[in-house]
C-alpha cells in the first residue's frame, strides 16, 4: 500500500529567515556599530570594508569600482544600524550581499514573482483545506534537521532561482517522511525545464533565474512526473537547455492544500506532516540571526515553528 505524507509549505508574511551563524567573537557578523553615531560609522566604514572585501574574496575591476562599492557599503551600514535601532531582536550587520543595492540584491536575488497577496489569493481559491489538527501537548520547539528529514545548505548564487531551492528542499523532507530516505533533488531541473504559468495571470511563468513561484513549480512536477536527484542534474545558477530524463525521477508530488494561518495549527502540521516551505523578506540582506517582516520576495525552506499562512503538500514515494 502507497505510503503518503504531508509536507507544509509556508506562504507567509511574516517569516522567520536565519541567514548565517554566529560567533560573539566575529566580528564581521554582528550588530554594526554598537552604540556609535553616525559618525562613528563613517570613520570605521573603510576599515570594516576592506575586513568584508577579505572575508567574502570580493574583488573589483579598477579604483573607480571600487570606491563606488565603498559607498554603497557605507549606505548598507548606515540602513542596518537604522534596523537595528528599530528591531533590536534581530542582529543586522555585514553580510555577503553589504555591497550590493537593493536594486542589485533584488534583481539578483530575489526570484519569487508574486506578492503575498496574489499567493494567497490564488491558494485560497485552487487548493483544499487541510483538515484542523489537535494542538495539545505541544513541545516548546521542534526541528527537522534534528530528524534527517534536511539536506544541506545549498547556494542559488547569482540566480534568481530561490523558488527551485524552496520547492526542491520541501520534496526532499516529504520524500523523506514517506520512504526514511533523504535524496538531495535538483533544482536545476526547475530552472532549465519547468515554464508553468499560473492559470489566473497566463504571463506570470516559472522562468529560471528570472523567478519563479513554488506553487507552479508543484504543478510542473505533477504534469512531468516529478524531480531528479541533484546527482544526475546538477545546478550550474544558470539558465539552460532542458536534459530531463523521466528515467531518473526520484520524487515525485501528488497534491497540495491550504492549512490554517493559525500558529497552534502551523506547529502541529509541521510536527506531523514535516518541513515548511517559506517566502522570506527581502529587507533582511543586512540581518545575520533572525529577522521578521510583513512583505515577502523570495522562497526559501525552514523546519522550525513561529510562521503564518501555510499549503499542504501530499507526496507518494517513488516507484
């Protein structure tokens, strides 16, 4: 008899994103400045410029280039000090991304092409219910990783394809859950193979590197039969020509519905039901622990409690 499982995607606004670890003693991730003023910051932006230019092996074409990054990282420093003072729950400092604009981070790196609007307008009228969970008895925290049901960390690189990972990252726990099995799945599948448009806005398509939504995505696998192990299909962060082989499917989906935006419903179905898929704030380039937000970009995976809206997702075990 087919086993299945549950999987929960998060569609939410606010979300939990944890962007790096951190170390007290390093100095690079860390709140910017504390306690200085503007002042202050200025004069030390050029020494933690050329720390950050050293940590992340930046490199850049001439002087001109390279004075025109100073500037922009001096604008993020003054912008994270800002969220810091107006989020102290989170620590906002220099991360890989202080030397972009925002209009360079999103364009780069933010590849969900909806807002959190149109997601849940779409959800709410295509996908099923999910039936209501008892909360009793919860534990403090949860995770999966504690559980093997997490691959590893993976890098989109300069791709907008955050949508692939999210999408890919979510089959990975439910596969898990139904077979006790983790296959690390492609997400270079999505990118050069999957074009689903969204029934209600025919122009808005999963395009690669150009974004994508995780929804389509699903629907795509459902039409193709499902994903390939990153194995046989490995991600290059570029678009390319479709080399799918049906052959090679190691995962594949079933359906997808709408859970409760309830908090005690969204812990209990990930308890039962395995990891979320989420949409993560876009401001939070600068935030190195955790950061909470109210409009989303881009799609990522999490296995921890503490998010909203969520769509529930039934994978069978592959052949």
């Amino acid at each position: 008899m087919a086993h299945r499982v549950l999987l929960l995607l998060s569609l939410a606004a606010a979300a939990a994103v944890v962007t790096a670890a951190v170390d007290a003693e390093d100095p690079l991730i860390r709140q910017v400045v504390p306690g200085g003023d503007d002042n202050d910051l200025e004069l030390n932006a050029e020494s933690h410029f050329l720390s950050f230019v050293q940590r992340f092996g930046k490199s850049y074409k001439d002087a001109d280039e390279h004075a025109y990054r100073l500037s922009v990282f001096k604008s993020n420093l003054r912008r994270a000090r800002r969220h810091q003072l107006l989020d102290p729950s989170a620590e906002h400092g220099i991360t890989k991304f202080s030397d972009l604009t925002p209009a360079e981070f999103r364009r780069t790196y933010l590849g969900l092409r909806k807002s959190r609007r149109a997601l849940l307008r779409e959800l709410g009228g295509s996908a099923h219910e999910a039936p209501v969970l008892p909360t009793d008895g919860l534990p403090e925290d949860f995770d999966w990783r504690d559980h093997g049901a997490v691959g590893p960390v993976k890098n989109q690189g300069s791709c907008g394809s955050c949508w692939s990972f999210s999408a890919s990252g979510a089959l990975e726990g439910a596969h898990y859950l139904a077979t006790g099995k983790l296959e690390v799945l492609s997400e270079q599948q999505f990118v050069d193979c999957d074009h689903e448009c969204d029934s209600s806005e025919p122009d808005s398509c999963d395009a690669g590197c150009n974004g994508g939504l995780m929804t389509t995505a699903f629907s795509y696998l459902q039409k193709a039969g499902g994903l390939e192990s990153e194995k046989d299909y490995p991600y290059t962060g570029r678009d390319g020509k479709c080399n799918f082989d049906k052959s090679k499917i190691v995962a594949s989906v079933q359906n997808f519905s709408v859970v409760s935006v309830d908090e005690g419903q969204i812990a209990a179905n990930l308890i039962k039901h395995g990891p979320l898929l989420v949409s993560m704030l876009r401001t939070c380039r600068h935030t190195s622990v955790v950061c909470h937000a109210h409009t989303s970009a881009a799609g990522t995976l999490t296995t921890v409690f503490s998010l909203s809206a969520t769509v529930q997702l039934v994978s069978p075990p592959s052949a």
